[in-house]
C-alpha cells in the first residue's frame, strides 16, 4: 500500500515523507468552486457567478502519529516551504496528485510519543 509526499517528484525526490502511520479512512475529497457570489431576485431567479477556479482538495487526518513520523513531516513542512513549492502526493492507492500543503504545521500531543494533526493539501488543475 502506497502512501507518501515526493519533492519535487517521485522520479527524482529531494525530500520525501513515508509515514509508518497512514492516514484516518475516510479521506476527505471535496471539489468545490471557490468564491461563488449567489443572489436570488424577488421573482424566484436564481444568479449565481464564479469568481474562482475550480479547487480539489485532500484533508487527511492523522490520529496515533508517531513523533518520528511528526518529525520527519516537520522536515518535509520546511522543504516544501508550506504552500509555496508543489510536490507529488501519492494516495494509498498509488495514484499520483500534484498539490500544494494548504495549512499550517500544526500537531498537538495527544499521549507521550502520539500525536493528531491534519494536512490539507490543495491539487494544482
């Protein structure tokens, strides 16, 4: 089972994160239209504009993370700079992504050793 962040891609990585931990099923993939004004007239019609691209998402939850997986994430987070650098994200089922970390760093201890944290990364279309 496959899972794991390549940068810049899986072909020839310089910095790469393959947790022993995967993350919580169900992954969120949401596909949403950013920034869609909606009004609807006295009349019952119905405008709508877009003013953004279309955006796909993964959120993964991470629950019981180790904290050398945490750290090596961590060192993964300041490679790809958070959002500024795209990197290949590889899902549990070998399918290739290319996106970009959307969300802080941010795990918060859950036992001694364990961690919880999600990462939400936004797919470039």
């Amino acid at each position: 089972m496959a899972f794991g962040f390549h940068y810049p891609t899986k072909a020839a990585p310089t910095a790469q994160w393959n947790p022993a931990s995967r993350p919580e099923f169900p992954v969120e993939e949401p596909i949403v239209y950013p920034q869609q004004l909606k009004g609807q007239t006295a009349g019952g019609k119905l405008y709508v504009q877009t003013k953004g691209p279309l955006e796909e998402t993964f959120n993964l939850n991470f629950t019981l993370m180790s904290e050398a997986d945490r750290d090596a994430y961590r060192a993964f987070w300041l490679a790809v700079q958070g959002a500024f650098c795209k990197f290949e994200y590889e899902d549990s089922a070998g399918t290739i992504h290319s996106v970009r970390i959307m969300n802080d760093f941010l795990f918060e201890k859950t036992r001694p050793g364990l961690f919880r944290g999600r990462i939400e990364l936004r797919k470039e279309i």
